[in-house]
C-alpha cells in the first residue's frame, strides 16, 4: 500500500539521536572567499611607509618577510628563511632563503633580492620603522644619508652590514647583539618587497583596489599556497555601524573589524574583546625655545592632571607606557593629583626659569575633531588653569592628525601605539634620540645607553630590569601622561572562519585564515545520501 510504503520511508529517515545535516557539500567545497568590513580610510599598502594597525594585518597577505607571526603565541615562525645561524659573539646572523621562494610574477626571492628590498627601505626617508635595524653595522649613517640616485643609493650601501653571499644565503653583521632581532623581522617594514609594483611576495595579491573595496586574490606561486586555504578575501570599508551590522546579521559579511550597532546584533556571542599590547597617550613635543622643554614645568602639569577624570572612559586605564606583561618588573606610573603640589611645582620652575609668577602661559594643544579628544582638551584646560597656563587647541581631521604630528608646530600630541613586536623595545624605541618613530624629539643620553646596554643582554629578567629602568627615566621626566592601553573589538564567528584568534597585537596571519563548513543542527533527522 502507498500509506505504507510511505511511513516506511519517512521512519527510515528518523534516529533517537540528534545528527548533523549538511547544507550544500558542493557549496561549502568552493565557498572560499572571506569578506570583511574595515573602518574607511585611504590604505598604504607600501610595506616600507605604512603605519596603521589595519593595513599591517593586510600587509601579513600581501608581503612576507624572513619571519612571520604565529597567529595564536605571536613567536617568529620561518617565512622566507627556513633557517638561521648566530655566531658566538651573537654579532653576525646568516639566514638560508628557500629554494621555492618566488615572487607573484614568477621571479626568485633571492637573498639579494631581500637585501635590495631593505636598502631600499633604509633609503626612503618616509619608512618610519627603519631606524630598528639601526643594530645592523652602518645602517644608521646610510638611513640618514642623502641620495640622487639609485646608483648613488648602492655605492653608499657597500658599507650596510646587510650582505647577499649567494642567492639563498643572507648575512647580517650587527654593532651589538640583538635578541629581539627574529621577532623584529616579522614586521612587514622588512618583508621582501620587489623594484616593481604590483608584484607581492605572500601568500596573496591585489586583483583589484578602487578605494573603498580591496580584493585579495591568491597567490599560487607563494611558497606555502598548498595551505592557504582562502581562494580570495575581499575588505570592504564602512563607517556606517548600523549597515555593518544588517550585512553581518544576514550572513553576507564574515568579519567586521569594528564600528558595529552592538544592540543590534544578533548573535553577541561572536563579539571577540581583548585588550592590546598598545598605550594611548599624550606627549610633549620637543620644539625650539618652548618652555614645555624643561621637565620641570612638565611635571607640575602632570601632578594637577584630574587622572581619574582622564581616564574616565577607559576600559583598560594605563599609568605607564607600556602594557603589563609577564616577568616586566613595576615602574612607578601616574595616579595621583594634588593641585596644591602643583602649584608649588609651578611656582618653583618659574622662579628658576626667570619667569614672573602671574605670566600667563600658553600650551598649544593638537587635537583632532572627535568628541573624546575635546573632552580631553576641556579636562586639561580646566585643571592647568589653576597654574596659570592657557590650552589653546589648534584642530586637524582624524584622517590627517597623524601625519600632520611630524610638522605641526604644538606642543601636546596624543597618540596610540600598539607594540609592532612582543618585546617593551617596540614602545621604548618610540624615545630613543635616534629612532624615526621620535614624534617626541626627546633624547635622553641615559635612556639611550640602557636600551644599548640592553641589547647586549640575552637573559629575558635582565632585559625587562634595563627597560624598566629606561622607562622609569622617560616617567619622571614628565614626556608622557598614559591614558588607556587600547582594546580591540572585532565581530567573527570563530566556529565559521578557522585561524582566528584574539591577541596581544591584534594581527591575525591572513594566510591561516579559512572557512569552516557550515553545519546546522537539526533534531531527530538523518539525512541520507
């Protein structure tokens, strides 16, 4: 009977047990392309000049260095080089290149093509992170130099300890040691970056880049395309929270790196928090002739600075520069306010300075048009008024605060650094008189020789006691008032795309980066084949 035959068929198809019923096999095996939506702004994607968090976790895609990041512990894992010696005196550094390394237009990663990649970093006065290698033998005369040309460039660069001694071996020659030097290198400042553009040497390329959407496309003359599983990534970039939002909700996003309509999310779960391995701060800048020059009159500001109020809207409040990490011994930060020490404070560095004690003062604060940082300027205003001094704010966009700092003629900067590498040299390099990352202009000649005595020290312990030291000397002397260490926020499902995972950088590899099969659980039904 076909009522029968019926019931049959359907009670075939039930279990006691709950099982999983796959939505399109076929689907899931070609569904290999993750989208994300990023905050809008124009992207550098030069690995040599660029500077913003966002285009460095692109950057991981696009260009690949001697090392790279683990995407969950952050160590150095083999990129370029498949393996490195150190000589005795931890002075002279030889890396083996692999033998598959190609660039995406088919041309070999030779170590000289490395070593080319860097001398032209060195040469280019808008590569910030250049001054790192500055423990390399004469890297830092040759970054300094002036060149005409690119013949001027290799002359001058015979005398850079960066050699090329056949095409898989690469020597580096050091003026002290450097433990840091591996993770250092897993910046994308040092990946390998050839003469021609639009040509990449990771695990992806640019297909296409019209200003507000990027398509990533896989690069199958990459070393390791055998495990990279994505076939294409495409960023949009959106300030609009609540689109983000719908776009998500509806399946249609896979990644959004912030600025989301939280109460409107379906599943909050997928919201991943965690702070970073960064500081937001502000900082006296270093002009000619400006009485902010003296830490005495810095350090009377700072004590009548209302922290708590400064504060007030961090997640993560910070009282030093650099984040809490393990074994990195205490360092007296900022906490406390006492108007009347302030005062004093004040009274005494005028008297000293030959100053009359009812001249007003005037300190030029950058800001940009956001409303925290006018609540910062009006918190500042008010508790410096007490001292005579007068804030008077000159204004940029967000979008171009930051490169304005190098020339705009103020005297307090904010800014939010977050570590390049997990080491607290990422944050103290900020202050070393030499470094390209000096927005401050500061120098200090015992902060400089701790951090290069440090480098002669291998012993983690012992390393951490000489930064502590140097940063102690940067607190006291007034350069700095700590606000937050940064946390990040990023809405992905992890039980979807595979290889991401929350960290003290706030990188995620972009070649680990996969999407699962998308299952769903449905109640007492086996599905059959």
């Amino acid at each position: 009977m076909l009522i029968k035959k019926l019931l049959i068929c359907f009670f075939a198809f039930l279990s006691i047990n709950s099982v999983i019923f796959a939505e399109n096999n076929d689907a899931d095996e070609t569904a290999k392309v993750l989208n994300i939506i990023d905050f809008a702004h124009s992207y550098n994607l030069d690995p040599h000049t660029s500077v913003y968090n966002s285009e460095a976790e692109i950057l991981t895609g696009l260009f690949e260095g001697l090392y790279s990041y683990d995407p969950v512990s952050l160590e150095p894992v083999p990129a370029l080089a498949k393996e490195y010696k150190i000589s005795r005196n931890k002075l002279r550094w030889t890396f083996t290149i692999r033998e598959n390394a190609l660039f995406s237009d088919g041309s070999p990663i030779t170590a000289k093509a490395i070593r080319d990649s860097w001398i032209a970093m060195l040469a280019n006065p808008n590569a910030s992170f250049s001054s790192l290698l500055d423990c390399v033998t004469g890297v830092e005369a040759f970054r300094k130099g002036k060149y005409s040309n690119e013949k001027d460039i290799e002359e001058k660069a015979k005398n850079v300890g960066i050699i090329a001694k056949n095409d898989r071996t690469l020597v580096l020659t050091l003026t002290k040691p450097a433990a840091h030097l591996r993770s250092l290198l897993c910046h994308h400042a040092f990946s390998a970056k050839a003469k021609k553009d639009g040509v990449f040497s990771g695990a992806f390329v640019i297909e296409s880049y019209d200003g507000k959407k990027l398509v990533l496309k896989k690069n199958d003359k990459y070393w390791d395309s055998k495990n990279v599983a994505l076939d294409s990534i495409i960023v949009n970039q959106s300030e609009n929270p609540d689109e983000n939002t719908y776009f998500y909700n509806m399946g249609k996003t896979d990644w959004v790196t912030g600025n989301i309509t939280v109460n409107k999310l379906i599943n909050q779960r997928n919201i991943n928090i965690s702070a970073e391995f960064g500081t937001q701060f502000l900082f006296f800048k270093n002009r000619e002739n400006s009485i902010w020059n003296n830490p005495e009159f810095r350090i009377a500001l700072l004590t009548a600075v209302p922290w708590n109020q400064l504060r007030g809207k961090s997640i993560v409040p910070a009282s030093t520069l650099i984040y809490p990490i393990s074994q990195y011994p205490e360092v007296e930060g900022f906490s406390d306010t006492d108007v009347d020490e302030a005062i004093e404070l004040m009274k005494q560095a005028r008297i000293n300075a030959n100053i009359p004690l009812d001249k007003e003062l005037q300190l030029l604060f950058a800001i940009d048009d956001s409303d925290y940082m006018k609540e910062q300027y009006e918190i500042l205003s008010k508790a410096w008024e007490a001292l005579g001094v007068k804030v008077i704010p000159q204004k940029t966009t967000t979008n171009d605060y930051l490169s304005n700092i190098a020339f705009w003629n103020a005297d307090l900067f904010a800014y939010t650094w977050i570590g390049d590498f997990a080491d607290p040299v990422a944050f103290l390099e900020l202050f070393r008189t030499n470094s390209l990352l000096n927005e401050a202009k500061w120098s200090n000649q015992e902060f400089d020789k701790i951090l290069d005595d440090a480098a002669f020290v291998n012993d983690k312990n012992e390393r951490y006691k000489l930064f502590a030291k140097a940063e102690q000397i940067l607190l006291d002397d007034g350069v700095i008032l700590p606000v937050s260490h940064p946390v990040s926020m990023h809405v992905i499902d992890t039980a979807r795309v595979g290889g991401w995972t929350t960290n003290a950088l706030d990188l995620h590899p972009l070649k680990y980066l996969y999407l699962k099969k998308a299952q769903v659980k449905v109640p007492n039904l086996v599905y059959k084949n």
